[in-house]
C-alpha cells in the first residue's frame, strides 16, 4: 500500500480496534486478489444469506465506519456540553480537506449537505434567474434535479427543456451532441447526472461541461451514483456544481452528503437556508451548509467513509465495482430473454446494471427473486426505465454475482 494512503486518518480519538485490524491487514496485502477482496467483504455487516446488490440506493456502512460513528454518538451524548461538541468543529474541517483532496477541488469549494437531493436543491433554489431564462435537464434526472427545476421554472417563469434518453447510449459523442442542440442563446443552466440511476448511463461529463464553459451557462452535475464508485475528478470535469450522497457508493452514514461549489461561481449562489451561525462572510461553500443544529457524530461517520475508501485506494474501488458491474452485464446478456438496457462499453457505462425480462412482468420477478432467494435489488415498474436494477459494490463478490444472474436465469427459461 502506498505511504500517502497511510497517513490519511488524524483523529482526536484512539482509534476503535476495527480500523486498527482493518488497517494492519490491509498494509500487510501484497496484492489486490480475491483474499484482499474478502478482506474487504468482511467488514461489512450484511446478514450471510443475503444478496444484497443494491448499492444505487442504499449500502451497508462498513464495520470500521459504524465503530467511529457509534463512538462519537456516544461522546456526544455522554457530554453534550459546548466545550466537549467544540471538537466537532475541527473534525468537519478534516472531513472538507478529505472530501477536497479525494474529489481533487479545495476545501473551500465543499459544503456538507444532507444528501444529493438537498445539495441539488441549494443549486436549483440559488441560481438568479429570470423569467424566459432556460434550464437544459435529461427525463432521466432524479426528481432532485428535474421536478425540483420544474417547480422553480413555474414559480419563475423559467423555460425547462427536457432531453430524452436513449437506451442504451448510441456513443459519448451522441450524447454530447443532443446537449449542445439543445442549447440556445437563453439557456442558463445544463443540470444532468453522472451516472443515470435509470438505466445506468455515464455521461460525458467533461465534455459536457466544457461546452457549458465556453457558452458561460451554469454546468450542474448529480453525482449520487458516481462519488464513491468512480474516482472522480472534479479537476478534470469543470462543471460548477456537484452534488452527492455518503450512503450510497461510499458506504458512509444515510443522511449525509457534500456539495461542490466551484470557486468562482460562490458568490452568484444564494444560500437556501440561512440560520444562527450563517454568515455572508463564511469561507466558501461553508455558506452553504449551515441548517440549524447539526448531527456532528455523523459529520465523523462521513470522514470515516473517506478515509475507508481511501485505505482502499478509490481507483482501486473504481475498477473492482467495474469488474462486479461488467460480470453481471455479461451473464445477464447471455440469457436470451433479458433486455440489457445498460452499455457494455466502459465510456458509457458505470456500476448501474439496469435489465427487464421478456417473458415475465417486472413486478413478478422482482418479487420471486426476492422470495426465492433474498436477493435486494431495485424495480422500476414502468416508463422506458422500466426493469431490475443490479448495483453490486465492493463488499459483493464475483460468486454473489454469478448466483444474481443465475437467479434470473432460472426466471427467464
Ligand atoms: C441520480 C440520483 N440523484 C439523486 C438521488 C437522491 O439521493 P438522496 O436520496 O441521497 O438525496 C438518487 C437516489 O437514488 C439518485 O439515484
């Protein structure tokens, strides 16, 4: 393992004996194979008879993350005083740089939200726009980035354009090319998604926010099924707005999320909310996440997460929830009744698998998987979206894959 990753967890506290064995046995692996993997898997407290593929919605914390947020819960509780929550303040600093350095932007730039859902409401609340002005969205956009526009368009008198997709993804230059169509001279802000949670598209998001630079439109970008799966790269995406979730591909505390706010684009964002401890003259995109007492064990939780899958390395989490998503896509497309809605291709495509059964209706076969052999996945039951969602993530194997698929198989005939 590489010394940068050693260094990265300060705490105030000891740590819990779990990130300790974590830790050594991690540094101890000489390679990333199937032990090393293992390793990983057993962190995590998932019932053994579980085939729990579903990490688009919602993963399991790891053990090492529940430890440290357990411990500070109880510190908390045990001493809610002013002088003991005073520490607090300092650990939501780290938790920033932590989530700067991984995200490769500035502390300044990150506010720690709630979820993807608010981080992208901030966004869509705080822009200044006017009446006629266009808002450019997919029909794929979770409800936090479309219906969220919608309502602000009709309070406003904005005009929302709404792409369709296509499934699966003709190529990134397609995708690219009915954006950059669909702009006009009035179009104020590009909102899309990452990853969609639909039918699993990646988006070119460079690309696309390149395009929204040179035409100076407001480039937001949804990242909930994108941070803690691909190593993001917010350096070399220049969108000017991010936002994601901890408990989804980063395995971190539910109700906790972290919003980027490109620098130069801070002051032009009104802040939605504005309680006891805001300031106009607060740092950056610290503006942007004062709500009123806060859950600060959580903020703990969420820099525990970080620091797991920075142990981890997240390229190397990157390329493994790709090896998992790439083996369901290929037993899934060898089963002659299944309708892969999902890209093979790496450009297109992330740890979304999203497939529909020809031969026996969404609903009925997401329930038999279930009864029959407790696999936790996700349906969407009608629309052009419609189908199975596999999401395996790291504390998933290959052979919890393979059982998936064959599960569906015994399905589809
Ligand atoms: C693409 C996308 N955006 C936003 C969200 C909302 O996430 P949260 O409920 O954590 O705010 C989801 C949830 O599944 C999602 O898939």
């Amino acid at each position: 393992m590489e010394s940068t990753r050693r260094g990265l967890i300060a705490t105030a506290f000891a740590l819990p004996a779990s990130w300790a064995a974590f830790t050594r046995n991690l540094q101890a692996a000489t390679a990333l194979d199937d032990a090393y993997w293992r390793m990983v898997q057993r962190q995590f407290p998932l019932e053994d008879n579980l085939l729990y593929l579903n990490a688009a919605n919602v993963c399991p914390a790891s053990r090492p993350v529940m430890d440290r947020h357990l411990e500070y819960l109880r510190d908390f509780h045990a001493n809610p005083s002013f002088q003991n929550r005073d520490k607090y303040t300092a650990l939501r600093e780290n938790l920033r740089q932590k989530a700067a350095r991984l995200l490769r932007v500035t502390a300044d730039e990150i506010a720690v939200t709630r979820n993807t859902s608010e981080g992208s409401n901030i966004i869509v609340k705080g822009i200044d726009l006017k009446a006629g002005d266009e808002i450019l969205i997919t029909d794929h956009n979770h409800p936090s980035n479309n219906d969220s526009w919608k309502v602000r368009a009709k309070r406003d008198g904005l005009v929302v354009k709404s792409l369709p997709v296509p499934i699966p993804a003709p190529s990134a230059g397609e995708l690219l090319g009915s954006i950059e169509r669909a702009v006009t001279p009035r179009t104020r802000v590009i909102a899309i998604t990452h990853v969609t949670s639909t039918t699993g598209i990646l988006y070119p998001a460079r690309e696309v926010a390149e395009l929204a630079r040179r035409k100076n439109i407001w480039m937001h970008l949804d990242g909930a099924q994108s941070f803690g799966c691909l190593d993001v790269d917010l350096a070399a995406i220049p969108c000017d707005s991010y936002s994601t979730s901890a408990h989804k591909w980063l395995m971190g505390p539910l109700e906790a999320g972290l919003l980027f706010v490109r620098a130069g684009r801070i002051a032009e964002l009104w802040p939605s909310i504005v309680t006891a401890g805001w300031a106009d003259d607060l740092k950056g995109a610290r503006k942007f996440e004062v709500f009123g007492q806060r859950d600060d064990p959580r903020v703990v939780a969420l820099e525990a997460s970080l620091d797991f899958v920075s142990l981890i390395g997240m390229a190397n989490v990157e390329a493994r929830a790709r090896a998992l998503a790439s083996r369901a896509k290929a037993g899934l497309k060898a089963i002659g009744n299944v309708e892969l809605k999902t890209n093979l291709q790496p450009e297109l495509s992330a740890g979304v698998v999203k497939f529909k059964l020809r031969n026996m209706a969404t609903k009925a076969a997401y329930d038999k998987l279930w009864e029959r052999h407790r696999l936790a996945i996700a349906s969407t039951l009608s629309g052009d979206s419609e189908g199975l969602r596999f999401s395996p993530h790291i504390y998933n194997s290959f052979e919890q894959v393979d059982a998936a698929v064959a599960a569906v198989k015994e399905l589809a005939g």
